[in-house]
C-alpha cells in the first residue's frame, strides 16, 4: 500500500502539528511530509525541525495571488492537509484542488462559535460569557468558509462555573491532543 502523505498548516506554538508528528513518527503507511506555516517565528517550525520534516513559509501574495503551494504539494505528494491552528482562510483554488482532503480542528462545538474572528482565545471567553455548562472540539472537513465544513468528529467536556477562559482552554486542548491524530489516521486508513 502506498504511503499517505500529509501537509500540516500551522500559524502558532504547533502543540496539535507535534501530535501528528509524534503519533506517526514511526508510520510506514501515513508520513507527515510538510509543514506551511504563515510565520517566521511559529514555534511549528521547531517541530519539523527535530522530526526533520520539510518546512515552507509562506506569505499573504504567495498563497492568495498565485497558485504556487499547488506546485509544492505536489512535489511533497500531499494526500491530505491538516490545519493545525492556521488562522487564514483556504482560498477556493485550493479547496477546489483538494476537495474533502483538507481537515480541521476547531476549539468548541461547531456550528457554536464559529466564523472569522472565533479563534483560540476568542472562542473560550465566549463560550465563558455564555456562561455555557459544556464545550469541546471539532474536526471539519474546510469549505470556503470559515468553520461551515462537513463535521467529521466532536468531542465534549463539562465545564464548572468557576472555570476560567483558560481552564476551558485547557480542557478542550486535552480533547484535540487526545483526538485530532488519530480521527485523522482513521480517515486515512479507510
């Protein structure tokens, strides 16, 4: 069988993208082949750095003026692209080149706090204002909006009245390191 090879966009620390490198380090069948990330100090880079996994950083003109990350994933053999806290919209091109083959992870219960601007920080002290007793993660197939994707998975935690937009946080980041691998290595196995 073929090996499968996956590209992981990233824009910050990488905690999800070293998941991914951790769990198929040692996969014959499923490889983490490249890393796109939108900064030059993403802390991302430092994980492809010690798995040796190629990186590319790209900029606003280079991903929505031309269609040149075609060309790379190319050469790299993308079978599948992984957002892993990326904060820039997927343009249609690429969606349109990798129709159902590009996943996502959001940090609360989609269609629940979703949409430009509803990232990291910003989901969790919304959820915190709406004083809502659960929250958790999504996996999504991407579309050409933000978040309205397909679901593929959710998973849930309880949330206490005390908890702090950073103890949500925290407790929906243990379900996207628990989760988002091995959702992905189950797709990619089918």
């Amino acid at each position: 069988m073929a090996t499968k090879h996956i590209a992981i966009f990233a824009s910050g620390s990488g905690s999800n993208a070293l998941k991914f490198l951790e769990y198929f380090d040692d996969r014959e069948d499923i490889k983490v082949s490249l890393i796109v990330t939108n900064k030059r100090r993403a802390g991302v880079l430092e994980h492809a750095k010690k798995y040796d996994v190629p990186t590319l950083r790209i900029d606003r003109p280079f991903f929505y003026d031309s269609q040149a990350i075609l060309d790379v994933l190319k050469s790299e053999h993308i079978d599948l692209i992984v957002l892993a806290g990326f904060l820039w919209l997927i343009p249609p091109y690429l969606v349109d080149a990798y129709p159902n083959k590009i996943i996502n992870i959001h940090p609360a219960l989609l269609p629940k706090y979703g949409g430009k601007g509803m990232y990291g920080q910003h989901v969790h002290k919304a959820v915190k204002e709406n004083n809502e007793t659960e929250s958790g993660m999504t996996i999504h197939f991407v579309n050409q909006k933000f978040d309205e994707g397909l679901h593929i998975f959710q998973a849930k935690c309880a949330l206490d009245p005390e908890d702090s937009a950073d103890d949500i946080a925290r407790k929906v980041l243990v379900l996207e390191h628990k989760n988002y691998a091995r959702v992905v290595d189950e797709l990619l196995s089918k």
